[in-house]
C-alpha cells in the first residue's frame, strides 16, 4: 500500500516532465542553398543565337516522352573563328554545331559527335539572310569536309554539295501550338561515305528556330517568348 502511495507521487513529476520535453525547442534543421547559373536574355533574333536558349524534340510519330534537348550553351573559337555552340543531348545522344549568323543569315562551320569533329571550308550557308525568304527561294553550295579524330589526326577529307529550295508557307500544328512555317527541301550530296540523307524536309519559323529539324524532330517545348530583336 505504501509502495503504491510512494509511486502516486511521482506520476505528478513525470508527467511534468514529459511536458517539458515535448515543449524543449527543437534544433532548426539548417537549409543550405545550392548554387546555380543562369542566362537571362530579353529578346531573340530572327535566328535564334542567344545563350541560354532551350528546345526540346520528339521524334516524328512518337510519344512526346524522353524528349532531346537542344541548347545554345556560348560562344567559344573553333579553329580562329569566334562562333556560338549549339548541343543535343538525349538517349544516349551528343552532337555539336558551331555557327555563325550575321547580316547575310546563318552559317555552319562545323561540327563534333563523339570521337571526331568536322571542319567546313568554306561555311555551309544553312539560311540566307533575313530578307530572302519567300516561297521559291534557294540556295546553294559547296563545303570541303575535314574529318579529325580527338587526338587531331586527319581520318577522312571531301566535298559537300547542298541546295536548299523554300517550297511553301504554311501554318502546322505541333501537339497544342501552331506554328506559321517555311517549309523547305534539302538535298545533300558528298563523297565521304553519304554523311547526310540525299532529301530531308525542314519546317522554319523565325524567332523561334527548327519546328521540324531535318533529322524528323518535332518541336515540343522552349524556354523563352519569341521577340523580335535583331536580324542577327
């Protein structure tokens, strides 16, 4: 009986001091910031060459799920020649463009896949200059192709041959949006092994980029507006 009174006593003190542990602040749980980069950009060209800039593509009759993602990451030299770099990446692809754009279009001065990268001598006209679209234009060249592998070695030389032909403009619809379009042709030619298919069909919009790229990717998403900005 005593033994039970001596343990009535102490229910008043442990209880007291469950409260006070429930009620004992608690350590704050420190939140460390990330670093992070970003390029902010207020306007794009008519070819669109701004850093930072963001397209992702799905393949043409494909879900629109693990898209690529295409991004111009900056300008660095290749070669002596300042240029802006544009990367695909995506299932287990890596492909690289350095380019030009000035008053007289776009120019493409090479490239690199994995392994080995592509000189062109003179650049490949990819698009004329700004005013020149309009539905039966063309355009047309010639490319001495140098093949390298990583380490500088010469693997392979030969010629390009392209023509380009604006065939029509049309509005298409790529999943929600539309998109008014130049539809062009493009039809390649090389003694290298045929780098390229013989035909491919392009879909262009200015200030925005490829809708349809010549590989038969379908423009799905971006991360900026269009705006219009320079010609360049």
């Amino acid at each position: 009986m005593l033994l039970g009174m001596k343990y009535r006593f102490l229910l008043p003190v442990l209880a007291c001091l469950l409260t006070l542990s429930a009620c004992a602040p608690r350590q704050a749980v420190q939140v460390i910031p990330t670093v992070t980069a970003q390029t902010s950009f207020s306007s794009v060209s008519f070819y669109p060459n701004q850093t930072g800039l963001q397209w992702s593509y799905v393949p043409e009759n494909e879900p629109n799920t693990e898209p690529y993602v295409l991004q111009n990451t900056g300008p660095v030299l290749f070669g002596t020649n300042q240029v802006q770099v544009t990367q695909l990446t995506g299932r287990g692809a890596l492909q690289t463009w350095y380019r030009q754009t000035s008053d007289a279009g776009q120019q493409l001065l090479g490239f690199r896949k994995p392994g080995l990268t592509v000189t062109l001598e003179p650049a490949w006209q990819e698009y004329p200059a700004a005013a020149a679209w309009n539905v039966g234009a063309t355009w047309s060249g010639s490319s001495k192709a140098t093949v390298r592998s990583d380490d500088g070695k010469v693997l392979q030389t030969g010629t390009l041959n392209y023509l380009y032909k604006v065939l029509e403009q049309r509005t298409v619809t790529v999943g929600n949006q539309q998109y008014p379009v130049w539809v062009i042709n493009r039809q390649m030619t090389d003694d290298l092994g045929s780098l390229f298919p013989a035909s491919q069909t392009i879909w262009f919009m200015p200030f925005i980029g490829e809708v349809r790229t010549a590989e038969g990717l379908l423009l799905t998403g971006r991360n900026f507006t269009p705006g219009k900005a320079t010609t360049q």
